[in-house]
C-alpha cells in the first residue's frame, strides 16, 4: 500500500466512524420525538451532547487535517497519485469542505454560538406566545451577529468574492448564490403574486366533504398502505407518529419517516406521508459504492426538497394520482364514497392568499420564501435594522401575498428558524420546487405515458428514473452541477411557473 | 480543590461519559429489539460495535488507571485524604473492581473470545434445531476454555483463594462463592423435589377457562393498565412489544420494560409486565446522589430478579393480589366473568414436573436452577467431561424433577446461556427467590397488613419499603452486605423453602 492509498484508508476509517456516530444519533434524536418518556428528556440531552461531541472530535482531529494535507489539495489531483478514482476525489471534496467548514470555527466561538441559540429559541418561544417582536429582539440581532462572524470566519464577506448572506446560503445549498437565487425568484414574485390575485377573486372549490372527523387509527393504517404503494420497502424503514413530520436515516437500510394524525384534517397525514416518502426514497438509494460515506446523502437541502415536493406535489396533488388512489381512500373511509374525482382533486389543490407559510398552498408556498429571502438579503447587507423587521413583513405581505396578519406572531415571529441562526435555510425551500420541476421536465420526456403510470400506481419506473438520474450522484455534485448533469441546464423558474400557472388555471378556470 | 479532589471530579466525569454513552447504546438496542426495520441490522450492529469500543477504550485508558491509583487502594481509605465520604468510597470500590476486571483481560483475549462467541451461539441455534449436541460440543469446549482462562486472568483457580467457578460466579454474584451457593442449594433440592412428587400425584386444578383467544390489543391495554396499577410512572418509562421481554435502562428517567401477546396465552403478558415492572422499579429508584454514576445499577443480577421475581411471583401470583385484580382483569375479559377468585388463583399456580426451564413454575424453577449450577461446577473443577453432558443432563433431569427429555434440544441444549460463554449466570435466578423472600420476611414483618394493601392495589408502601431498605444502596452493597443490612441475615433457604411449601401445600391440598 502506498503512503497514499494508507492515508485514504485511513480517512474513510475516520469518515466511516463519524458517520456512524451520527447515525447513532439520529437514533436517539429520532426516539426522542416518538417514543421517548416525558421526564427522559434531560438524559438524553446529555446522551447527545456526549456523541456529537465526541464525533466532533474525532472528525476535526489534527490526524484529520494531517491525513488530508497529504492527499494533496482538492479539487486537484493529490500529489503523488495521478490515478485517483473519481469517486474517491469526490469523497475527498466533501470531506475537505466539511472539515474547513468545522475547523474555521474557534471552539470559544462554537460553544458561545450553542449557548445564545438556546437562549434565543426560549425567547422565541415566549415572545411568539406574548405577541411581543421587542422581547425576541435582543435575541434575534445576536443571532444575526453569529451568523456574520461565522460567514467571516469562513471567509465570506469583508471584500471577498462571496457575501456573509452567500457564505450562509452555501451552508444549505452548495453553489448557490444570492445572485443566482434573486434572479430566480423576481418573475416568480411577479407571476404568482398576480396567479393568487386571480384565484383569490374566484370561488373556491367545495371541499365541505373533507370538513369531518376521520378516525387516526385508520388514517393511520391508510398511511401505512400508502407508502407502500409509492414503492417504500418497509424492511428497510417504518412510519411512525411524531409532533413535526420528518424523515431521518439511522442507517443505510434504515430510513424513517414520521406523520401524525389530526383528526379532523386527512389531508395532513395523506400529504406529510408522502413528502417524507419522498425524502426518504432520495436516502434509501444510494449506489452501494457510497454506503456508509459522507458521500451517502443529499446534494443539498434544497435538492432533497426537490424529491420529497415532487412526491407531494407533482405526483401526491395530480389528477391521475387520485384517479388510482382516490378508490382505495374510499375504501378506508366510506364517507368520501360518491365524491367524484374531480371534486377531489379540486378539493386537495385549494389555493388563495394565505398568512402562515407551513399552511401554505403549491401556488403561495413559494412566495412566502421569497418575502424571507428578502428580508434576509437586507439584513446581512445592512439595509434593513432588524428592528424594522414587523413593519416590513406586514408590507411584503401585503405586496406579495396580498393580505396583512394581525400580529407579529402571525408575521414575524411564525417560523423558528430566525431564532436558531438558521439564516439562508428558507430560499432551498423555494429551491425545492425549481430544481423539482426541472427534473420533472427531463423525466417527462424520457417517460411520456407518465400520467397513465402514476394513474395505474406503477411508480417503479419513476423511481429508477430518479434513481439513475439522481440519487446515483449521493452529494458527489453541488446543485448547479446535479442540475446540469440531469437538465442539460442552470437553474430555471420557467418549468415551475409553467407548471403552476396552467394547473391552477385550469382548476379555478382562469 | 486538593489534587485528590481533582482525580476524584475526573474519575466522576470518566464514569459519567462512560454511563451516558452505555445508555445510548442501550436505545440503539432497545430500538433493535422494538422497532428496528429489518434490513437495518447490520449497520446497526456496526453503530454498537464503534459506542462499545469508544466506551471501553475511554474506561481502559491509562489516564483511568492513574486517577484510581492516584486514590490510594481501596476499600482502604485514600492516601491524603481520611475523610472521604462513604458514598466516594463505594463509588471507587465499584469503579476499581470494573477497571480490574476489564484491563486485566489482554485485548487479543478479548477479541479471541468476542469472535469465538458468535461462531458458538450460531453452531448452538444451529445444534439445537438439529437436536445434534456432538455439532456443539467443540464450541461448548472452546467457550468453557474461554471462561477459565478469564477467571485465571482475574487470579481465579491455580492455588488462589477462589476457584475458577467462584470468579465466574462473581461476574453476577459479587461476593458469593460456589461454597455458599451450594450449602443453601442442597435443602431446596431436596425438599422441592419431594414436594414435586407429591404435587405431581395429584390431579391438577381446572385452568380451561384460560385456554381461549385473547386479543393482543386487549392484552396491550390491560397490560398498559397493570404496569400503572403497581406504580410505574410512565412519565419515566414505557411498555413496548419484543420477541422476549426484558428491561433496560435508557436513563436516570427512562425505564423501559416489553412483554409480548400470544393470543392462546393471557397469563404470559400479564406476568412478564410484572416481572418487568419489578425490574423497573429497582432501576427507577436509585437516590438522588447516584444519578449517573456507576452506583446506580443493581447491587447483582440475582438482587435484580429478587426484585422481578417479589413482583411476579410473591405478589402477583397471591390470592390478595387477584381479589383486587381479577374484577379489573374482567371487564377487559368479558369471558373471565363468572371464574372465582379461587378459581383463578389455582389456575395461575399451575406447578408440576417440566423439561423447559423458562416455562418451569416456582415450585420447579429453581430445581431447573440446581441441575444446571451441578453441572457447572462440575465443568469447572474437572470432574465433567463436557462430552458427557447430554447423559447427565438425563440423569439429573430425573433425579430432580422426574422426568426426562426425549432429546438434547429438550434437554442440554435448551439454554443460550453456556453458548455464550455465561457460565455462572444461572445460580443468581434461584438466588433471586432466595433473597427476594428473605427481603419479604422483613417487609411482612415491617408491613403486617400487608395482604390487604396488596387485594386494596395500594403498593405506595411497598415501594416505599423497598426504597428505603433496597433501592437507596444501588450497588453500594454486595448481595452478602445488602442481605445483612436489611434482614440482618446471611443468604438462607428457610425463607423460600417455607413460603414455597406452605402456599402449594394449601392450593394442592398436601
């Protein structure tokens, strides 16, 4: 073995401990939100803290940097071995990025950042609950002020090439800029602001069928059928119940995802199963090659949107998708028998104005990022005082989404995020559906009977299409390069804005 | 702070990580046994293999073996520091008596041992189903080999103090030798066994009632609906279904205990719940002060399933206890109603000769015990050829309990234990009845009204009982200390001897 092919082994050594620590985790986090017992909670804490720190450790170890200095600097071909696999240069890309980005940061610097999260999600939670923006704005502009340094630390903004707001929006989506991303975003703003407008002076669609109680337990048992059907392997996974709907891999062939069950909202279940569905089938398929590697995950946040969306959307939200399902929905649920298809399919696409960005419809959800994003955007250049964040948001509001809240809890203060430093992670939200529609786009051409597939519920063929096209690549591609890889093309509002206008055209007859 | 002070917070702040990252492997294994999807076993046990590792490597270190030195020896008092509380010394006696037996053991040895392990208790799955005990034999060798040389490495046998057997019997037993064990044995073998004969002679009380379907999910509410009728706070722990039930502990709050439906077997749910339960409230117990420390665990395997064995047995299967449960039991049941209490209660106190120890009742269980226990003692002191034990297994199983199995699996074979290398394992579930009735001798005597909280469900007393002369020492005490601090007694059969006659006595009408 040369003195190479040892540091690489010993690399992936590390790598392969790391991310088995993460996986174990994700085991106790995922217990946490289902099954664990209501005064296990400090334990636990603790339990993690415990790993993640001694992941952490072992992964920003000096052997770490020493191991990758000697394979060379990266993206060049390491010294002393031309020959390199590809794979294995990808896999020395993505460690690189994540070591630089965990090593720039000073401990001190970490441990303060930790501590003044905490504090800020605690006032967060008060200040939502008391309507009161003052109260949370000490909190928020510490926040801010973390999240610039830790940019800085990473070598954004102060006359680099990047902005600080670049650095954070790398933090989620890899080669994406604020640049790129506004381009994107100004002829979404226009033409689904003036889309909602229209639907908004139309009459909604009935959906008065849908305003019953439906029993969790065979909501539940439904959901379970469901995943199913979409092609989910339950040997290698589980549905359970949690407070949020999330998806989280504990292992290779363990992937779970998790809904609940509101009585008197069966849209909720029926639409969180699939999403999670969606992310879940990006993690089930990796190639074997990536298997236990930092390789083994999604390009990006706003990428793995794109999966999870595509299920709930473009497939879950579809005429030809309810033509096959609708029938087994009755079968569980008698009282919708007699609901035509197209009533149904009405009812599940209702779109309008709308406050709450986690209630939003496929036709506002995006607008509700985009005012984010500004607002964000301002921030981090200076133009906007975080103090002037409630009357700017009830302005955007009623600019793009054409209505106003009432509070600030209703505004500003709805999303978590802000309060746990989380800034640049709303636009992959947005992302989602661009990069979601682009693929479709490609799929759609290489698979023409896909209505009469998704109608029939075969969706084997989608899934290896997403298979061979996407999930191949684990996080081996930033965007811009999966985009091109898939589309032939950079990132595009065209096949979204498409897609939306003619279908909710045609449901609300515009 | 003294540098006595010092090493002791460091020795504190090992043990602490050391328990947490014990807790979090066991979630990754309660989750194994639980819920885990079932391709997702292999990573899994690659995620157990790297905590262990991490956990052993950080207990082993050196920097551990030079704190406890820096101590002084123990149990003497600490070089330079006289007044060390009582509870520091226990908590160094504890923490010495692991890193001896840990370090002591060469890591090639260990590894040796670890692989020589799986190969055998696949060969034993595999022997068993194939009724072929000379396919086991050579594993069987190797593992007991295995045993002796580990006691030998903890200065067991060649001349020392203590036989091989007697370091093995220490692993679960702290403090009690083969000598000990044997002297309380010899009258328990004798005088059940004639009990046995005589019960065995007489005709068995009508249990048809119980040979019916009951549903699992009635079985899962009334199980729920027990577990919180003896006082386990679910706040701190839950009931979940496995393959076999069993208890662990996630965290200082976090107990959980499973059990499992059969559909043909009621009681099998409601007394695993219990037993279970029984271990819970050991482990939900400990003092304040012992949270996270490695005080907080049971004084031994047997003081444990004195424990479960008090719960289940002493008062789950007592007439007091069914007068205030069967009605309970009942409007789950609805085909119960009209069975009388004596009915019922003979039912459940079915006793008589058997073959499979862990379907053995508690007249038969410990005799299952006494055989095994002879013949390990035998395997250890050289006078039993390994390969004659199929044939003495035979014997004994007629000498004991007066009958014979047909073949090895019914016979020799049954257990995993001696598979596994766990030799020395099997005394402390007898030891369990013995001391669990010699810690009731006492409570009676504290608690004379002890037959009416029991029927009136009230068991506040008999937990706080337990507390405040059991669970408060957490492993403080060895089971010889322990015994002697609550009952003021060494280990003795009496007890058990006459609670086992004299209750089968009257339900058998001897």
């Amino acid at each position: 073995m040369s003195s190479n092919e040892s540091s690489l082994a010993k690399l992936h050594a590390i790598d392969r401990e790391c991310n088995h620590l993460a996986k174990a985790a994700a085991v106790l986090q995922w217990d946490q939100e289902t099954y664990l017992p209501e005064m296990g909670v400090e334990d636990r804490s603790e339990q993690l803290a415990i790993l993640e720190t001694i992941a952490h450790d072992k992964f920003c170890s000096p052997e770490t940097g020493r191991l990758l200095g000697e394979m060379g600097s990266v993206p060049e071909t390491p010294r002393g071995d031309e020959k390199l696999p590809e794979l294995e240069r990808d896999f020395l890309k993505v460690l690189r990025r994540d070591y630089d980005r965990a090593v720039k940061l000073p401990s001190d610097f970490v441990a303060a950042a930790a501590k003044a999260g905490g504090l800020s999600q605690a006032a967060w939670v008060k200040a939502r609950k008391a309507n009161d923006f003052s109260a949370f704005l000490p909190h928020l502009k510490t926040m801010i002020d973390l999240s610039r340094r830790q940019a800085e630390y990473w070598g954004y903004g102060k006359g680099s090439a990047g902005s600080v707001y670049d650095g954070l929006l790398g933090i989620y989506e890899p080669g994406m800029g604020e640049a790129a991303i506004s381009a994107v975003f100004a002829p979404i703003r226009e033409r689904l602001s003036a889309l909602l407008k229209k639907i908004a002076a139309k009459p909604a669609p009935d959906a008065s069928f849908l305003d019953y109680e439906f029993d969790p337990e065979i909501q539940s048992a439904y959901s379970g059928s469901l995943m199913q059907s979409l092609g989910f392997d339950t040997r290698r996974g589980r549905l359970d119940v949690s407070a949020h709907p999330f998806t989280t891999t504990l292992g290779s062939d363990d992937i779970r995802i998790t809904t609940r069950y509101l009585p008197r909202n069966l849209l909720s279940s029926i639409f969180s199963t699939i999403h999670e569905s969606g992310h879940a089938f990006y993690e089930l398929s990796f190639p074997h090659e990536l298997r236990g590697t930092s390789l083994a995950d999604g390009a990006s946040m706003g990428i793995h949107e794109s999966q999870s969306r595509f299920w709930e959307n473009v497939i879950g939200h579809s005429r030809p998708f309810w033509e096959g399902q609708l029938p087994v929905l009755q079968s569980y649920f008698p009282s919708l028998k007699g609901i035509s298809l197209d009533s149904f399919y009405r009812a599940v696409n209702l779109a309008g104005p709308s406050l709450i960005r986690i209630e939003a419809d496929e036709v506002s959800y995006s607008l509700h990022i985009i005012l984010r994003f500004e607002l964000e955007r301002g921030l981090f250049s200076g133009e906007i005082d975080p103090a002037d964040l409630p009357a700017l948001w009830r302005q955007k509001m009623k600019d793009i989404l054409g209505v106003e809240p009432e509070t600030d809890a209703d505004g500003v203060l709805q999303d978590v995020h802000w309060s746990m430093g989380s800034f640049g992670y709303f636009p992959s939200y947005a992302l989602g559906n661009l990069y979601g529609l682009q693929f479709f786009q490609k799929l759609k051409a290489d698979i023409p009977n896909f209505d009469a597939i998704v109608a029939k519920g075969d969706f084997s063929v989608i899934q290896n299409w997403l298979k061979e096209n996407i999930y191949l690549w684990g996080c081996r591609l930033d965007p811009p390069e999966l985009l091109k890889k898939v589309t032939g093309q950079s990132l595009q509002a065209e096949p979204f804005l498409n897609y939306i206008e003619s279908k909710y055209s045609g449901i609300y007859g515009i």
